[in-house]
C-alpha cells in the first residue's frame, strides 16, 4: 500500500484550537476524537506521519503580551502549551494502539525527548507517529514557521495544513457568501493576493524549499488518507 502513495512522508500542522471544538478553552472530547480518528486513517495508509501542535487552546503568547508579560516570556507560555497538547495527543492517539513519540524544541526530558533529527527520522522509519512540540523553540516564531522547518529536516513530501476550512479562498468564506474557492495556487499568486495560506516567514521557506502545501478540512471524513493516496482535496500550493 505504501509503495502506491503519492506523498509517504506528511508533516501534518495541526492548531491548538482544533483540539478545543466549539468551546473557548482546552479539549473537547468530540472534536479530539474525529481528528485523531482522521490522523489514524492517514497512519494506516502507510504513510510516515509527522505532526506539528499549536498551542492556542490553551494559550496564545500574542495575546497575553498585551496584558503586561514581556513578549519571549508570553512567546515561552505558548511554547509550554504546545507541549501539553503534544503529551495530550499522544495519549489519546495511544489509545488507537498507534506508537507515538514526543520530541520538543525546549528541554522538558522528564515528559518528552528532546527534537534530534536522526532520531526522529528513525522513529518516523519505525513506522511511530512523531509530534513536534514547542515550535522551533524560539520566541517570535510561530509554529507555522515550525512546520516549513520541520518539513525540510525530515525530508517530507508535503505540508497538510488542517483547519476548520476546507481550502484557501479569495476572501473569508464564513463572512462573505461569495468567497471563490482555489483548487490550486502557486506560491507566488498566494503572496501577491495576500492569501492567508501560513504567516509570511513560513510561507517564504515553503517557497524556497519546494515542499507543497495541502490546506484542507481537519473533519471532513477520510480527507488524510485520501491526500496521501493522491487524490485532490482542499487547495493546492505549490512553487
């Protein structure tokens, strides 16, 4: 099955606020359960799964510079979350009998390992889900930025960027009836209509490395598996 798949090797961005549903705060069960029901389906298409977690259903460093915390230290609160959510989604996806491992940018060695590259790309040879917390464990990088990095280090074929949309639109489809859906984009029609595909920076990197993007649906039912397959879902960004 692995030998028919057209992408093998997927780093999958994933958002803190997918994991909270509907709610304001932290998890929603419901929600958890369907995107990792997805994640699964990807994994056992055979392909090897890489995964990067936000933080922002617990905490967003950007918002909490406004209360008065100095920007790196509110950009660190951030980086903690995602490593709640990595520990949280390793559990549940344990649940489903799938080995996962949690490696960080920031040194928490009693709760996860540490990010080396060759050990995660033995993991990822080992056929273990490996989630990648703590961003790049720098402040003022978010973990959009993360996932273009990540992708180049461990020589994946695509980026899927899952969201609550199910691709890239000329405008806001949940504020404007008349938003156009993009099957495909290039890089360059994304930067100059100003797309909100991933942060600039991020952006920029995919560009430069030529590792495509896939923006799609998080719970729309087999999406996952059927990108990994080859088939077209969401939109299409590519160099």
């Amino acid at each position: 099955m692995e030998s028919q798949l057209k992408y093998k090797r997927v780093l999958l961005k994933l958002s803190g606020e997918a994991l909270q549903g509907d709610g304001q705060f932290g998890y929603d069960k419901h929600a958890v359960d369907k995107i990792v029901n997805e994640i699964v389906k990807l994994y056992n298409t055979g392909a090897q799964v890489a995964i990067v977690i936000g933080g922002g259903n617990i905490c967003r460093g950007k918002n909490i510079a406004t209360h008065g915390v100095v920007p790196a230290t509110a950009d660190y609160m951030g980086m903690m979350a995602t490593i709640m959510n990595g520990l949280y989604l390793q559990d549940v996806i344990k649940s489903y009998n799938v080995d996962t491992r949690v490696m960080t940018a920031i040194g928490v060695n009693q709760v996860a390992e540490p990010f080396i590259r060759l050990k995660a790309l033995k993991h990822l040879a080992k056929n273990r889900i490996v989630i990648l917390s703590a961003g790049t464990g720098n402040p003022f990088a978010t973990t959009d930025t993360a996932a273009a990095l990540k992708a180049q280090e461990l020589e994946c074929d695509v980026i899927i960027k899952a969201t609550k949309v199910d691709g890239v639109y000329d405008k806001d489809p949940n504020k404007y009836a008349d938003a156009v859906k993009y099957d495909e984009i290039t890089c360059k029609q994304a930067l100059m209509q100003n797309l909100e595909v991933m942060d600039m920076t991020a952006f920029t990197m995919c560009q430069g490395s030529g590792v495509p993007i896939i923006v799609c649906d998080i719970l729309g039912e087999d999406n996952l598996a059927n990108i990994a397959n080859g088939q077209k879902i969401g939109t299409l960004v590519k160099d």
